[in-house]
C-alpha cells in the first residue's frame, strides 16, 4: 500500500518533545512543587525525543530499497 506514517508521527513527537524538554528546562521551577521535585516535564520531553528519534529512523530504513513493482523473477518460469 505505500503509505508509511513513521515519519509525520515522529517528526510531530519531535516537536512536542523539544517543546517540553525546554519548558522543563527553562520553565519555572516551583510548578515541581506538587511533583515532590521531579521535573516530569524535561523527563517526558526527553523520552518523546527518543521514540520520535526511533520512528525516524525506521521510516528512513524503511524508505531506503524500494523494490519496484514489475521486478519479477521470470527464470523459472514453466517448472
């Protein structure tokens, strides 16, 4: 079928991860109050980072030896 979704789901997650890396960065520090100090934000910016990452390199894998449609192999054909 051709279509292959990996790479828009990781280049949106990569978005949303470098977002929230750097609001959990440079983001006001008493919001971790309630969090008992973990900055859950640069946490989960950086595990969005390595699954968009992930993503991106699969739909790279997967885009790199396309096999065209007609390659058949006919040299056996009648046995």
């Amino acid at each position: 079928m051709g279509l292959d979704i990996r790479m828009p789901i990781g280049l949106m997650f990569a978005i949303l991860g470098l977002f929230l890396t750097g609001y959990g960065l440079f983001g006001d520090k008493s919001v971790y109050y309630k969090s008992l100090g973990v900055n859950i934000n640069l946490i989960w910016g950086v595990v969005l980072i390595v699954f968009s990452a992930v993503m991106i390199v699969l739909a790279m894998r997967g885009n790199r030896n396309p096999s065209p449609a007609g390659d058949v192999d006919t040299s056996r054909r009648g046995h």
